[in-house]
C-alpha cells in the first residue's frame, strides 16, 4: 500500500503551503499557523521562550521527522499525491485555473482571481542523517535511493536538491527530493476538464529559472545549492561539490518545458485559452501582481496605501484580500529581495506603511537580509515600516513568528469596500506587464 500523500510531501515547502493557503483563501478563511492546528500555534509560540540553541536543536529535530524512510520511495505513488492536490479546492466551477512553478505572488493573484492553482513541483524529505557541508554524499544518497522513486513514476523528473547555506538545520536530517511532473497528472487534466468553466483560460506560470546540475540518470538531476543569498557558481566552488554536467531547471522554482507542452496540447484540444506568464526566477511577478492589487483596490474605492511583504510560505492571501493590503510577495528574506523591493518602491506611488513578513528559516546564511535592511528601504521611500509577528531582535532564529502572524494581522483594521473577484479578462489585459519589472 502507498504512504498517504500527507505523509509524503513536505509540509513546509513553497509548494504545500501556498496551496494551503490558497485552498483556505478560496474557501473564504484566513491562514494561521503555516494552516496547522491552533493548539500547535500556541506550542511553537511557548517553545520560542527557549534559548536559541535548545530551540535549534528541537526545530531540526521536528523538521527532520517528516522525512519518510528511503525503502519506502518505491511505493510513492505521485498519481495520488496529484489527486490531493486537485481534490482539495471547493467543488465549483471556475473561470479559470492556474497552474505550474511555485509562486507566492502569483498565487496572492489566484486568491484575489478566486481560481485553483495546481503545483508542477512538490517536495518530497527523506529520512537521511549526514553531515550538511559533504554534498557528495548526499548525491551518493540520491543515486543510491532516487532510482526507486523514478521507477515506480514515470511521468516525473527528480531534482535533488542540497543547500547547506540556507537549509543548513534541515538536511542534516533529511534529502531534498523534489519532484517535477514532466506530463500532465490524471487528476490535474481532471480538474481542467470538470471545473472549468466552457472557454475558461488557462494560466501557466512558466518560471524558466535554471541552474548547473549534476546529471544522475536520465530524469534525476542533483543541485548544489539554490537561489537565495549565494550565486550557482559560489556554492559550486565549496568543497566537496559535484561537478555540475550543464543547466536543468531550477529544483525548487523552475519549470519542465516538457510539462508546459503538455498543458499547451490539452488546452488545444478542449478549446481552452492557453495564457503563459513566462519570467525568470520567483521574484519577477511581484511588482506587476502588487500593481494589479492596488488598481483592483482603487477601482472599488478602497483604500491603496498599505504594502505588505509576504515572505516564502509566511502569509496569508485571505487577511491580506480583506485587509486591503499591496502584496509585494518575497521568495526569501535575503538582499536579492530586498533590491527587488526597493526598485519597486522607487517606481510605485508612495505607500502610507510597509508591514513586514519575515520567514525565519533559523540560519545565518550568506546574503541574508535582516529587519534593519527592510526598514532602510521602506525608510527611504517615505513609509512607515511595521514588523508584523517577528522579533527583531531574534531575526532570523524567531520560529515563533510563523504562529504569530495571523494574530498580528488581525490587528490591522478591516477592508472597507466589499469585493468581487478579478476577472480572468482584466487579469490577461495586464499580463503583459508580468515579469517585465
């Protein structure tokens, strides 16, 4: 019998939880606690009274849990875990669908549109103990146990990943196994077929992000390293790396052409709209999605002047719908971000107040970027920065943050204009705009 895909799929990954959030924006909920149970929020907020270094340990430790055993790998059944996925969204019809690379921008647009969004890429952790600096090992692992994955799915790639700067407390316990559907699931195509509505577009978020990999087999690919405060080529000069065989799409963000093809095909045969939102690297979309928002919030005389920064997995699109809150989504808290931000305040109209997420990943990785870096920024610009549910002074160790964040928004006053859902329409007359920022 195949492990239920709950216990398959990370829970902490892009993939996972902006899916859940989404599930709960489309279900008109909000999202606290990263969508685990209030009880565990109010745990992890006493747990973070703990010294740094019990906490440290405790959090790898819990993290290092959900990885599934590796003689367990053949009996993965990526069919089924496609089925979750498409099985979770309310049980209508939609005007349209998004689907492809894990984006929390795009998917801020897919809450605000009120369409599902269907991930390309998943992230499966497997048990492994190793030490997090000797990348050959871990690709000796993936050699040795990814095999068994790939035999027992044929319709998708694996893409290894192993990041000892940011995911440092992580894969010391586990594997990164991410996975990337090369064809369309069964149960995506299902979804398309029975929730759309007739001539309903199909939006893909094409994020053609690559990086040097090494080859392992014909759809196994591993990656030193990944996009954050580090370029390619610095975690490829660290001791120990593999030497990398050419570029492959990105583990966590890039998309398998392949994959793209195929939704392209369906939506030729079923007379669909194929709608691509092509761009490079996860952070392209957001200052075209934070200006889509602000014209949606003016056209229905709301108020337009208060930005927020969601951070990776730490937000929630239903409070920031019915905040009327900007959302200028970062993939990571690092300066890469930080830049993108700045370029888009630069160019934006003024904003009234800035309310920062922070994801605290617990590592002081190269190229992090810290409160202070925030509030320089939004400084600049002429607003007022807030730091919604962190301590400033615990950044970037504040676990605690990601069980706080739904009670400080709470905190911020309530929309003022009700709202209807973006069209598919207005949302592919601005869709040149993606990606160009």
């Amino acid at each position: 019998m195949s492990p239920e895909p709950e216990k398959v799929i990370a829970s902490f990954d892009s993939a996972s939880v902006l899916h859940a959030g989404l599930v709960a924006a489309l279900e008109g909920r909000p999202f606290s606690n990263l969508g685990n149970p209030e009880p565990l929020g109010r745990l992890i907020r006493i747990a973070t009274r703990m010294p740094w270094p019990i906490l440290r340990e405790i959090y790898r430790r819990i993290g290092g849990s959900e990885g599934i055993p590796p003689d367990q790998l053949r009996r993965v059944d990526m069919a089924a875990v496609a089925a979750a996925f498409a099985g979770a969204f309310p049980e209508r019809r939609y005007p349209a669908v998004l689907i492809g690379a894990s984006n929390g921008a795009l998917v801020h647009l897919a809450a605000a549109m009120q369409i599902p969004w269907l991930p390309q890429t998943v992230l499966i952790p497997v048990g492994r103990t190793g030490d997090p600096h000797r990348a050959d090992q871990a690709l000796e692992f993936g050699r040795r146990w990814g095999a068994d994955l790939l035999a027992a799915n044929p319709d998708v790639a694996l893409h290894q990943m192993h990041d000892a700067a940011q995911d440092e407390l992580m894969i010391a316990r586990m594997a990164y196994f991410r996975v990337k559907w090369q064809r369309l699931p069964e149960a995506y195509a299902r979804l398309l077929t029975e929730r759309l509505r007739p001539g309903a577009p199909v939006f893909v978020a094409e994020d053609r992000l690559t990086w040097p990999c090494t080859r392992v087999d014909q759809r196994h690919w591993f990656q030193t390293g990944g996009l954050g405060g580090l370029s390619p080529q610095d975690h490829l000069s660290a001791p120990y790396a593999p030497e990398p065989d050419g570029p492959a799409p990105e583990a966590e963000w890039g998309v398998e052409p392949g994959f793209v093809a195929a939704i392209k095909d369906w939506c030729e045969a079923h007379d669909h709209p194929f709608v691509p939102i092509s761009y490079r690297g996860p952070q392209q979309p957001a200052a075209a999605v934070a200006d889509m928002f602000r014209s949606w919030f003016r056209a229905r005389e709301e108020r337009s002047d208060d930005l927020i920064i969601p951070s990776f997995i730490l937000g929630d699109p239903w409070r920031t719908i019915n905040r009327a809150l900007v959302p200028f989504w970062t993939y990571f808290p690092v300066q890469e971000a930080v830049s993108a931000l700045d370029a888009y305040l630069t160019e934006a109209e003024p904003y009234r107040k800035v309310f920062v997420l922070g994801f605290q990943h617990g590592a002081e990785s190269p190229g992090v970027a810290g409160p202070e870096d925030f509030r320089a920024v939004i400084t600049r610009h002429g607003a007022e920065p807030v730091l919604l549910g962190t301590r400033p002074q615990d950044w970037p160790h504040d676990i605690g943050s990601l069980a706080r964040y739904g009670q400080a928004l709470d905190q911020l006053p309530a929309a003022g204009r009700p709202w209807t859902p973006l069209t598919a329409d207005e949302v592919r007359l601005r869709l040149t705009g993606l990606g160009q920022h």
